[in-house]
C-alpha cells in the first residue's frame, strides 16, 4: 500500500509545513491538487524542478490519485512558467489530470486559495482542504512520493540559493547539509556582513547561523546584506514591534482590506487585532478572536501597512494567547467570498519593490550532481507530529538511505535515513550526525 511506503520512507509536505503524507494517501476525495505555484518572491526551485523531473512529479501524482480515490487531478502552476509547463506537457499521460493556470501573485500557493481556485470550493473556517474532497501536495512531495513508490527514502533536498550569492542556482543536498556548504556552491556571498532568509522573505524565518542545517522542509536560502531593511525590521524584538504599533497604528484597516483570507470571506481582521495592543490584558479577549484565521502569509506586514507597523507578528501572539487561554473563535458568518478579491491580487513584481529586493530577482538555473558534505546532522524532528527515535549508535557505519530514526507505531510523524555513507559521530534526542 502506498500510505504504508510513505511512512517508511519518511515522505512528508516538502513545501514548508511538513505534515507527512502518507496521512494523506489513507484519506478518499474527489480532487487530488498539486501545488506548483510557488509565490515566496526570489525563490524558482519548484519551476527547476518542474522543468527537470516532470516524469517524477505526474508518477507521484497518478499515484496519489490512485490511492484516494481521485476522479480528478488539477495541477496548479503559474502561467510564467513556460518551459516547466512545456515539460510537464510533454509528459503527461494520465488523462485525468488537467492544469490550472495560475497568475503571478501573492500568495496564489496558498492551500485555501489554491482549493478554491482549482475547485470553486471554499474550504470551512479553521478546516482543511479534506473537508471539502481535495488534497493537496507540493510537487516536491509529489517526486518524492514517486520515489517512495520505487522503496527510495528521502534522503535528499531540492532547493535553491540566491540573493546575495555570486551565483544563484538550484541543486540537490543531502538532507543535514550545512548553509555554510550551500553558499560555497553558489559561489559564495557578495557581502561580508548578510543574514540568512530560510524557505523565503514572508512566511520564512530568519538566521545569521551558517552551521544550521538543511531539512525535509527547507526550500531554500535567500542572503541579504545586514543592512536591508527586512533585516532592520525582522531583527527588531516583539516589544519594540508592539510598542510601534501601540504609538503609530491608526486603524486605516489597509492590512484587513488586503488580506488574502479576509478577501476569501473568512474573519480574519488585523486591524482590529492590533487594537489589542493598546489595550490592558481585558482587552486580549475581544480584540485577538480576529487573528485566529490568519494564515500568516505576511502580506499585512509587508505590503499592506502604509506606516511599517507589524499585524502579522500581533496575529501570531494573538494566537498564541488565545490558545494559552484555552479560547477557541468560531466563525458565525458563512464564507463569501469578498466583491473586491480579485482586484485587490498582490502581483510578485510590486511586492519585489514593496520588499526593495527588485535586484536580487533572476533565474535559479538547476545544476545537477548532488553535493558531497563531509558531514551531515540530520534533525529527528523535520516534520508535523513526533519525533523520530533514533534507531543507530555512535561509531557504527551507516549507507546512504539506512534508517536513522523511526517514529513509534500509532503515533504521527516520519521516519529519518541516513543522507550519506559514513560513520555515525553523535546521537542524540534531536539529531544524528555522520561523517562521510
């Protein structure tokens, strides 16, 4: 059984929340979505890997289909895309998958955007895509779970790197390699002084440790230098973030106006969650149940607010409240989609300029062989659910596809293999290293 194969060889959601997938090949739908759309700004490796391994990505698709059931493949992918579309064409052979054109915009990847796109289906307030016959999986999840199919684990990681790097390019790495490595394969930085923007510059996160590693999950690395301003704004503390927004916030209620998941019809109000900033703690209450829907897509944060302040980062900590308080919103009002949505679409080219990153923007082309580290620190824990327990000890030799790690029976998670050959140099309760 497929489900069976995707536990075991550790497939999860390669597009950043890595839920993994074999939950998703035991459930029955009518749709079966790949998502291709790819929306964080600078980063091109799901258009390489489309152009490039087209066969893998349908397979996995068919696949999928046939374990749940779908009567009805829609792949989404940007219309910008010619030559992956090209591909993709060329290699299509299941009659039941057809392609949805998608426009250049942010954040058109979005799971509950691409459902309604895709189906017309509005998926219900706090639910998943499940809840209304779709699945959806990013088309590096899909590779892999043609990889799966053929008892190939996931031992490797597409991505790609650029911004300040001499040479921008996508790659695969063994799962465990350091940043450090992979911006000596792009050539380098151009700066001295940068930070590091992990799987991208809105929902990503950021980091100036050059010895962390890749996961499951990394979509890429963007390097800026130290002085751009989403540097200056991301490295500032969450109480000077609130303090700004206490002084400056003047309810212009662009960052609602804006939203994604307002403009699909579900209640997710910025502006009134910031207003939870001026108030004592009574006020927590009343004002942070809008947050509760927010995707975090960043847009309000970003783009929408004429004066920098920070929604976003006060929807996150609304959230956090909430659940701290044991508060659960249910939205009362039935999803509509909003009369202006489709005229107030963020197109990547004004969000580039909005973001002041317009230079770093250019094509990631694929350079193919895989990247020898000579070590590698692969996480126990690079997915949704538990972490894998690991399964080797220190000083024992391992080959490339061994299992690392096995998370128990019964219990959410994925299994974790070994991405080089070598010897074991460290276990622990978060990792297991090995020297090639």
């Amino acid at each position: 059984m497929l489900s069976e194969k995707l536990r075991e060889f550790g497939v999860v959601g390669a597009g950043g929340a890595g839920f993994p997938t074999y939950v998703k090949a035991q459930s029955q739908v009518e749709f079966m979505i790949a998502n291709g759309a790819e929306c964080e700004p600078l980063i091109h490796k799901d258009a390489e890997l489309m152009k490039h391994f087209p066969g893998e990505i349908l397979a996995g698709m068919s696949s999928m289909m046939d374990a749940t059931g779908a009567r009805q493949g829609k792949f989404g992918v940007k219309t910008k895309n010619a030559e992956s579309i090209e591909a993709l064409k060329h290699r299509l052979q299941d009659d039941r998958i057809e392609f949805v054109m998608l426009g250049d915009f942010y954040p058109s990847g979005d799971e509950y955007e691409l459902v309604y796109t895709a189906t017309g289906r509005l998926i219900p307030a706090a639910g998943i895509p499940l809840q209304v016959g779709c699945v959806v999986s990013n088309v590096e999840t899909l590779y892999n779970v043609s990889l799966a199919e053929r008892d190939v684990p996931v031992t490797e990681k597409f991505l790609s790197v650029t911004g300040a790097v001499k040479e921008a390019k996508s790659f695969w790495v063994p799962v465990g390699t350091t940043f450090r490595e992979l911006i000596t394969r792009a050539g380098g930085a151009t700066v001295d002084d940068f930070g590091i923007f992990i799987s991208g510059l809105m929902m990503g996160t950021l980091t100036f440790d050059l010895d962390e590693v890749v996961t499951k999950t990394t979509g890429g690395l963007i390097l800026l230098p130290r002085d751009h301003y989403l540097l200056t704004r991301k490295t500032r503390s969450t109480s000077e973030m609130a303090h700004i927004g206490k002084s400056a916030c003047d309810q212009c209620s662009y960052c609602t106006e804006f939203c994604p998941r307002y403009l699909l019809g579900y209640d997710v109000q910025p502006h009134k969650v910031m207003r939870s900033l001026g108030f004592t703690v009574t006020g927590g209450d009343i004002w942070n149940q809008w947050s509760e829907l927010c995707c975090a897509c960043g847009l309000c944060t970003l783009y929408a607010c004429p004066e920098d302040l920070y929604p976003k980062e006060a929807c996150d900590q609304g959230k956090q409240d909430r659940r701290a308080a044991g508060l659960k919103f249910v939205q009362q009002a039935p999803v509509e989609v909003h009369p202006m949505k489709e005229y107030r679409r963020v197109p990547l080219s004004q969000l580039r300029r909005r973001l002041q990153v317009e230079e770093y923007e250019r094509e990631t082309p694929y350079e193919p062989g895989t990247w020898q580290p000579a070590v590698v620190r692969i996480k126990l824990k690079q997915h949704a659910g538990q972490a894998a327990n690991p399964t080797v000890q220190e000083g024992r030799k391992v080959k490339k596809g061994q299992l690392v790690g096995r998370v128990e029976d019964g219990k959410l998670g994925a299994n974790v293999h070994a991405s080089i050959d070598g010897k074991v140099r460290a276990v622990t309760a978060e990792y297991v290293e090995i020297s090639a």
